[in-house]
C-alpha cells in the first residue's frame, strides 16, 4: 500500500521499520517538532524522524493540524503534503497530534491506529504505564478505525499477551511494539483484500489511562506494598517513582513485595533493614525490597554501591506523600 505514517517515540519508529521492511510504500512521515532535551536542552528530533531521514523518506513536523488553531500556517501546509501523498491508509502510533476530521477524511482506507491496550480498557495517552501500575495480567495490542473520539473507533485486529511481573513500562513497551507492528502489517492486508471486519467498542470495561504526570511520582507508603511495587515498575523508565530523606529526592528503579506483614506499630516509610541486597521498608500491609536507586545528579546504583556514600540506615522514615 501506499502510506501516510504518523508517529514519534521508539514505539512508533519499531511499527515504521515494519512497514518499510515489509515494502510498503511511506509517501509522507508526520512527526512532531525537535524538542529540548537532556542537561544542555539541545533540540533533539524523535526517533521517528531519525528513522525517516535515514531512510529518505519524506518528512513534515507541524506543530498543530488544527486548520483554526494556533499554527495555521503549519496545518495547511501538512494538508497539502497529505493531499499530495495520496495515501491508501494513514498508520498512526503514538503520535501526540490530534487528528482532526479532514485529516481522517483523506486517505482511501481511513487513519488507521496502534493502540498500546486490549480496547476499550484503557483509552487514552499512558496504556502501558497505567496497565502495570493497576496490576492488570494482561494487555495487548489493538489496531482501531480512528474517528473523532479519544481511541473510540471501530477495533480492527487485537492480539492479548501477558505482564510479566518483572515487566517495566520499559520491557512491556518493548515488546508491544514489535506486535504491533506485526499486527498493523496483518491489518493492511485484510484491508488490501477488502476482508476487514470492524467490531463497535462496548461502553462495558471503559477506562482512562491519562497522562503520566512528574507530580504522581512521590511513593505513598501508606498504599498496600504489590501497589507500591507496581508503581515502581510503571514508572520506570518514565518518570521514576520518587522517594524523600532528609531533603534530598531519590529515583526507585526496581522494587518487590516481600510477604508478610510489618512488624507492629513500624511506621509506613520506615526502613526495616538494608544490606548490599537492598533495603526493607515498610508499607500498610506488607514490606517492599528496594533494590535499584538512584541520587541526584548521579546514575542508577544496587544497593551496595549506594551505601558506600549514602547515611540510609535502618530507623529511618521515608516521607509519606498520600496519593
């Protein structure tokens, strides 16, 4: 077919490299706008656009596609490459840019989305994160007729796998990607032979998965501990739960449930016990084991390399900030 491709992070670029392998003609790549990033807030082009001008491939950044919104000038611009594209279907994938009506209207087959969840359950911009952070067994990827909704349209195609309870955003991300770029390739072929069989979401089983926020990050120890140790997961690589002690912020990477309850009258926070395996520390109704942080300014640290200029020791309480 020939395609119109939008998308940005590594989940994006993963479906793109898919498509391109498979042979599938990319007449236009949409990507968003180079942002700052890193120490020295240098311009940085997404994943997408690497991937794209590697392959010369054609390539538009509009900041906005809203015809009367802030940016007008952006958005008749990408109109005229869309039109020009002449696209079969549009392959969307975590692209960040509100499609409006005309851009859905375009393209033969419609705009077709990778979707980072098992649909309707979580809708919306953080599937994977809030998947882990709920403890869901499962998600999955599901590819959907794009309409005017938020991830309401049509599901085409959707494939279920398992979360792993070692599963990071991370990890699960991953090898969500590589489904659904596979899937997106199955789906383009039921399409070419006129053999798609769109199938209504049901308003049973609908949830949200909203935005990750930096304000979220802060570990509420007074959370059952498998909610703590999910979190800590979620977050991870993107933004890191947080931790606080004696003013200073540190990053939790990797953290487990250890059963059994606390020991009586332990204050949810409080560091039970610390060795070069981890540290203990005591949430409402069980203990969690940290066992990757990470200080300011520094890098990721096992325990034991953190101890060895770190004052944690056994008795002391973490901050408490109530979900």
């Amino acid at each position: 077919m020939r395609l119109i491709f939008a998308g940005t992070p590594e989940f994006a670029r993963v479906a793109l490299e898919h498509l391109h392998a498979a042979g599938h003609e990319i007449a236009l790549v949409l990507t968003q706008p180079d942002r700052p990033a890193g120490r020295g807030l240098k311009l940085q082009a997404s994943r997408v656009k690497e991937f794209a001008l590697d392959k010369g491939l054609p390539l538009a950044q509009p900041r906005s596609l809203r015809l009367d919104g802030k940016y007008p000038e952006d958005a008749l611009a990408a109109r005229t490459a869309i039109e020009a594209a002449r696209a079969d279907a549009m392959v969307v994938a975590a692209y960040g840019l509100i499609l409006p009506q005309w851009v859905l209207d375009i393209p033969v087959h419609g705009c077709l989305n990778i979707h980072a969840s098992l649909l309707p359950r979580w809708r919306g911009a953080a599937p994977v994160h809030r998947a882990i952070e709920a403890g869901d067994r499962e998600t999955g990827v599901t590819i959907m007729q794009m309409d005017s909704g938020l991830d309401t349209g049509d599901m085409l195609m959707a494939h279920a796998i398992s979360i792993a309870a070692t599963d990071t955003s991370g990890t699960l991300q991953d090898r969500l990607a590589v489904l659904g770029g596979r899937l997106m390739l199955l789906t383009l072929e039921k399409a070419a032979a006129h053999n798609l069989r769109p199938v209504p979401q049901q308003p049973e089983g609908v949830t949200y998965a909203h935005k990750i926020e930096k304000d979220e990050a802060p570990i509420d120890w007074t959370q059952p501990a498998a909610r703590v140790a999910q979190k800590v997961r979620a977050f991870n690589p993107f933004p890191g739960a947080t931790v606080s002690l004696h003013g200073e912020t540190l990053k939790v990477w990797m953290a487990t449930v250890i059963p059994g309850a606390p020991p009586q009258g332990a204050e949810p926070g409080t560091v039970l016990m610390l060795d070069a395996d981890g540290l203990a520390v005591a949430a409402r109704d069980s203990i969690v084991l940290v066992t990757e942080l990470q200080r300011p300014g520094a890098r990721r640290m096992q325990m034991a390399d953190l101890l060895r200029g770190f004052d944690l020791r056994a008795g002391a309480v973490f901050e408490v900030r109530r979900s």
